[in-house]
C-alpha cells in the first residue's frame, strides 16, 4: 500500500512542475514586458487550488495534528515552521494575484510584483517541499502505526474525493500538463503517475 506520505511526495513533484512553468511565465513577462494573464492565472488557480486547498489541506487538518498527538510540538516544533511557510506561500499566491490584472495589461510596475512574488514563492516551495521529503515525512512515518497510516489514507482518499470534489485532482493535473506543454517543462513521467496512483480516482 502507498504510504499518505508517499501520496503527498508524489503531489509534492507535480506541484513542481507547475514552479518550473511560473519560472517560465515569469522569464517571458520580463522579456516581452507582458504577463500572459491567461497562464499566469492558470499557475495561480493551480498553486491556490491543488497546492494550497487539496495538498496543503491534507497536511494542517489531517497529517500535523496527527504528528503532534505523537508528541511533535507545535510551538518552535516542526509542524509550526511547516505551518509558518503555507501562511507566507498564501501571502506570495495573493501578491501575485493582486498584479496579474494590471501585469497582463502591460503595467511595468505590477509586472515586477508579479515576478517577486512569483520568484520568492518558487524559493520558498522548493525549500519546503525538501524539508518536508526528507526531514518531515521520515519522522511522520517513524511515529506512525500501520493503522494510523491506514485512517491517514482513508482521510486524504476523503478531502480528494468529498471536500475536492470528484474530477477535481484531475482537472488540476491537466492545467499541469498544458503548461508543461507550453513551457517546455519535463513533467510527463510525474503527472502520468499522479494521475493513477495519487488520488486512487482511477481504480474505483
């Protein structure tokens, strides 16, 4: 059986594809001195959506509290610097927001918010998805029974199907794929195993 953890690492590389493509977007911007409102609006409903609600979810509802009913701390503990990064990764996704308008429209000084947000998200992601792969998740897994592996899958099986809604995951690894596509990003090897073995859509 995947391992939840095994799940959200697996989410963790297709959420990096779609950084690779917001480092794209953002190379092209500042060459042509436009935003492409259209697939910088796409990266930020996939960062707010699939990274933030679904992938993010998962980890504050379900895996932290679950680390610290084994005795993680919160407080200046692991789950709380893990919590501290979403909060300014949800700063940054807003930042970004805030400009695609005005960047799309050729606005110099939005298009410069863009890319420092857009830039300083991608730093932080990838920082956060390393501490997470190799520091957070082993200590997950070292303190956690078969059973709680089994209720913690059976809670990230719910918010993808329940909370996300059915299609929802999938939709996501499409606009995944698109951007991929046109960015020349390699990510098809990752979102072709998303897209059977992550969310579990496919063998029910």
């Amino acid at each position: 059986m995947m391992k939840p953890t095994d799940i959200l690492m697996q989410e963790h590389r297709v959420i990096e594809v779609v950084l690779d493509c917001l480092e794209g977007i953002v190379g092209e911007a500042i060459s042509q001195g436009r935003l492409d409102q259209d697939a910088a609006g796409q990266a930020l409903d996939f960062f707010k959506m699939f990274a933030d609600t679904c992938h993010h979810g998962k980890e504050e509802v379900h895996l932290f509290p679950m680390m610290e009913a084994k005795g993680f701390h919160r407080e200046n503990g692991p789950t709380g610097q893990m919590l501290l990064e979403h909060e300014e990764g949800r700063a940054h996704i807003q930042g970004m927001r805030e400009a695609l308008e005005q960047a799309g429209a050729g606005d110099k000084e939005a298009l410069m918010q863009f890319a420092r947000h857009a830039n300083a998200y991608v730093r932080l992601l990838r920082d956060h998805i390393s501490k997470e792969d190799h520091c957070l998740f082993p200590m997950a897994n070292q303190a956690m029974s078969e059973a709680d592996q089994q209720d913690l899958a059976s809670r990230f099986h719910h918010v993808e199907s329940q909370e996300m809604g059915e299609g929802t995951h999938e939709r996501y690894l499409t606009i995944a794929e698109a951007l991929a596509a046109k960015y020349n990003v390699e990510g098809s090897a990752v979102l072709a195993a998303a897209g059977t073995c992550a969310c579990h859509h496919h063998s029910h």
